[in-house]
C-alpha cells in the first residue's frame, strides 16, 4: 500500500481522491512539521503546496519517495535537481488555473472600463456621485493581446463575445496558426497604437521583463488601457505612472507586481488604477481543480506512468548518466532558440556517441529547452511534444553510434522566422559546454548569464565591451572568443555574475564593432 503524506492544506476533492485509491494518506501535524526530514522516510509520495521546503535534505531522506506532487505550479520550493539526482519525479498541475486567470482579466477588464472599484468606494463612504463615473464600453473596442498561449487565446474569445475586435503580438506564433484562429497577429509596434484595450498574457522571461517599456507605452493609443494578470516585471511600472499621471494612459489593471508583496504604493494608489493582490488563481474551482489534478497525477506516477506532468523525469544518475545529457541538451537548445530570436519552425537533434536508451529522453529535453526559451515554466517533458505539435514546430532526430571529436556529442540546427543557427555541445565530465555556435569553436560552460557578442574582428572589443560591463559592476566570470578562417566577423561568448540591465546592454550595442548582442539566462549557479 502506498503511504502518502500531505504537507500543506489540500483542497477536500483530492483528498477524497488519494483515499479513495486506498492508499494510507497522513496529514503532517504542526508537531511533526520541524521533524519532517524524520517522518518523511516511511512515505512513497509528498505533497506540498508553496509552504513546505523540500529540500535535499528531506528527498535525501526519504528513502522510499518515489514522487513529490506540487499542488500548483511554481517548483520553487523544491530542490528539483536533487529530486532528479535521486530518481524522484516532481509532478504539478500547470493548466489548473486557466480558466481562473482568464475570467479574472475579464474581470478586471469590465471594472477598470466601468470605474466599478472607485464608485463603490465612493458609494461606500456615503458619496451618491453619478457623474464622476462615466465609463467607457468594451463593444466595438479593439483588443490587444500581447502573448497569444492559452490565456490569451481564452481571453481573446470572451472578449469576442463582448463584441472586441482582437489583434494579437506573439512572435513566437505561426502566422497561419493566428489566422486560424481569426485573429491578426501584428509587431508591438503596430499593435499598441491600434487597442483601445492592451491585456498582457506572456510568462515572464530574459525577453518580456521590461517588454512593456517606457517606449512602447508612449506608443500607447491616447486614452487606451492597460491589464496585466500575467506577471510582474513584464511592464516598467515607473514609466506606466507617469503616462496615468500625463493622463496619456487612461488606466490600468494589474494582479501582478514587479515586487511581491508590493512595498512602493504609488502606482497602486493612482486613482486611475485597480489592483488585485495576485489572486487570478484564487478560486474555488482552481484551487479544486489544482487539488484533484494534483491527486490524480500523483497516483498514475506511483502506478508507474509516464504520462504525467512532471517537471523531471526520473533518471538516476548513478544509473545512466542521463540526466547530465538532458541538462546538456535542455541548456545548448535554450542557448540556440534565444539566438535565433523569432518564430521557432524546426528544430533538429543529431545525437553523437548517446545510447539508443537515452535518445528519446534526450530529444525530449531540447525540444524541453527550445520551448522554454519563449514559453518559460508552461513547457515541461511531458508536454514538450504536444506544445510543439500544436504550435507547428517540427522535430527531427538522428544519431550515430560513434563521435570523431568528444566522447558523445549533440548538434543542434534551429530554424525559424529569425534565420537558423546551428550549435554543438557536449559534457567536460557532469559539466555541459557549448562547444560550436554557427562554425564559431569554443568551449563555454552552458550555466548563469551569458551575453554572446558577434562582431567585427578588429583589436580592442573585447576591451570596451569589459569596461562597460566593469562600470556597470557586471563581474566577468568565463569568456571565450572565436574566429573563423577567412571571416572579419568574431564571436564572444561571456560568462557574467548577473544579468546586465538594458541601458548597459544599450551601450554595448552602440559599439561600432557590434553587429548584434544577446543575453541569455540558463540558470544553475
Ligand atoms: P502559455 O505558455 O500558454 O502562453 C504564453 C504565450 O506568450 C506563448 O504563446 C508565447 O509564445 C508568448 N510569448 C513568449 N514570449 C513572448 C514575447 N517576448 N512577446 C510576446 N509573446 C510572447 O502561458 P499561459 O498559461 O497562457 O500563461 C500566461 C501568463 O499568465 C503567464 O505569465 C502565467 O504565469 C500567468 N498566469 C497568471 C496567473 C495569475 O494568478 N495572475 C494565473 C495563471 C497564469
């Protein structure tokens, strides 16, 4: 019989769930919560909401846990690499809040438009004040959704309903994919000058922090709105109060926060402004939802399935290495589809001196990796395939037994709206390195904040671009540079502490030598 114990309060439904499976299920008691690294060695499966650090102490631990499940969607409270290390799956329940989400735009939407919040405070406090209110309709309005993934598209087909045109900007998107759906897919430039309505549905990533910037809210039609219930950091808040402060932005929505929970006020007290303490999720019917999907993956992981939404999958490292060779594939095919920068449309995956029994896995975690690089957290190895397919990218595989050059290598070619790049990496023992980009050899450990720089090859870049990262306070960890026969461009690649602010990456770019520059975050300190 399998014992499962529950960390966090768990929605009644999924509860029902796991008892009914007849499995021994345990809720841990305050007393017992700081002996958890004890307790936790008679179960075969946790489960934790965001309370609850499971740490590497407490999955080394546990000697029988074949499965911790995260009822909801961030894994930031569980040490997934140690997870994998010890052949534990990591299950979540990414797709239970969508419908939560959408509703709660929709929301937001009609009370920002109506001024619903300011007159019922007004009312509250005794002020009967009909003229003050005068709001604006949703029919007949143009609608922009920047981020066209399951949000936005949900949200753009109730706003259809309120009779909305919708426009849409997601550069990642097939255009015959968006025509299909009746809607047109435009630049943010051309989008935001046109909505009346601008709602934000992208996860926030190296790209979309910042992407609401002060120069795309001055492209802003005059008198238009703004909704953001995706993520904070995605809009420059500072430059959003002062266009509702110019009175060039008519209002503006907001679940979500550059800092959570908030400590600077001024945007959320504008009188133009209503705000929400990030509960786009908070619903009965998510919070159930997120419960009995929870439940549900955790008992088809302990019955031995696959078809799970895990964020890893099971490999023990004493038993196959593989999990290195994921990491390898994941981070160079990250590296590659930021690169490449546009529309992914084709990725392929040749495999070098890579056993047959690690191949799928293999495939899986770059695709894993391509996606993520425009998707963030909503892509995981169980959908990686499915995300793929219906966004029209296609997959190719192939391997050879042998490999001239390492002991196992992978080639990776990315092609998409922005060109194609062609990369090769492979493992310095556990260490993944990047070890080809476009023809350009070098050897640079895939892992932090690398800015890659392709430029003229003439003295003294490498100088100027040091000095401007040094006066930034940007401390250069690893660089490497490369050369091809016969070229007058060069490659660097630089491995920094953390990740440069876009005034630097301005600067840098203005260099004379520069062609082009990219910033690419692969994690793991
Ligand atoms: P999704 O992965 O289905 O869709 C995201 C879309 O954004 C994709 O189509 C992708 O191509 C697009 N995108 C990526 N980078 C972009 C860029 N630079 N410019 C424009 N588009 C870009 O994700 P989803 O499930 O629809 O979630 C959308 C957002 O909503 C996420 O940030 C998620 O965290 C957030 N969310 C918030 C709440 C809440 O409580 N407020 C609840 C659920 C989800």
């Amino acid at each position: 019989m399998n014992k499962i114990l529950i960390c966090d309060p768990l929605d009644p439904s999924g509860l029902e769930i796991l008892h009914q499976s007849g499995a021994h299920v345990h809720q841990l008691t305050a007393e017992e919560r700081p002996r958890l690294a004890e307790i936790i060695g008679e179960f075969d499966a946790m489960v934790v909401r965001s309370a609850t650090q499971v740490t590497a102490e407490v999955l080394t631990a546990g000697k029988r846990l074949r499965v911790v499940g995260r009822a909801g969607i961030g894994v930031d409270n569980v040490d997934v690499k140690t997870a994998t290390e010890l052949g534990v799956l990591v299950v979540n329940a990414p797709t239970a809040n969508l419908v939560s989400a959408t509703e709660h735009t929709l929301a937001m939407m009609l009370v920002l438009l109506r001024r619903v919040a300011a007159a019922d405070g007004a009312l509250k406090s005794g002020d009967w004040n009909r003229k003050a209110y005068l709001g604006t309709e949703l029919m007949a309005k143009t609608l922009g959704v920047v981020g066209f993934g399951r949000i936005g598209r949900a949200v753009a087909d109730r706003a259809r309903a309120f009779g909305m045109e919708i426009l849409a900007y997601d550069p990642f998107l097939e255009p015959s994919f968006a025509r299909d759906l009746g809607v047109e897919l435009l630049s943010l430039e051309e989008l935001l000058p046109r909505c009346d309505v601008v709602t934000l549905h992208t996860p926030l990533t190296a790209d979309t922090r910042g992407l609401i910037s002060a120069e795309m809210l001055a492209l802003m039609k005059p008198g238009s709105y703004l909704v953001n219930c995706a993520r904070g950091g995605i809009v420059d808040e500072p430059a959003l109060l002062a266009r509702l402060e110019s009175g060039e932005i008519a209002g503006a929505a907001m679940d979500v926060f550059a800092e959570e929970p908030p400590t600077d006020f001024a945007l959320i007290r504008h009188p133009r402004v209503v705000a929400t303490p990030h509960i786009g999720a908070q619903t009965r019917e998510a919070q159930e939802r997120v419960s009995t999907q929870t439940a549900k993956m955790m008992l088809a992981a302990l019955g031995g399935s696959m078809a799970v939404t895990a964020v890893n999958l099971p490999f023990r490292s004493s038993d196959t290495g593989g999990e290195t060779l994921m990491l390898l594939a994941e981070r160079l095919s990250r590296l590659g589809s930021s690169l490449q920068g546009g529309r992914l449309q084709k990725l392929s995956v040749e495999m070098e001196g890579i056993s047959e029994g690690l191949q799928p896995a293999v495939r899986v975690a770059a695709l894993k990796g391509a996606l993520s690089a425009f998707l963030g957290v909503g892509v995981n190895y169980v959908n990686a395939q499915q995300v793929a397919e219906e966004r029209g990218v296609q997959v190719q595989q192939s391997a050879r037994s042998t490999c001239d050059n390492y002991p196992q290598l992978i080639r990776l070619k990315l092609s998409g709206s922005a060109g194609q790049i062609e990369l090769a990496g492979t493992l310095f023992g556990d260490d993944p390195r990047v070890v080809s980009i476009d023809g350009f050899s070098l050897e640079s450990r895939l892992k932090n904040c690398l800015l890659v720089v392709r430029n003229r090859d003439v003295p003294g870049v490498v100088g100027k671009v040091g000095t401007l990262l040094g006066e930034a306070e940007i401390n250069i960890a690893e660089i490497h540079l490369a050369r091809r026969p016969d070229e007058t461009d060069a490659l660097a690649v630089l491995r920094l502490d953390h990740h440069p602010s876009q005034e630097v990456l301005d600067s840098l770019e203005r260099l004379d030598e520069v062609r082009w520059l990219k910033v690419v975050d692969l994690g793991g300190g």
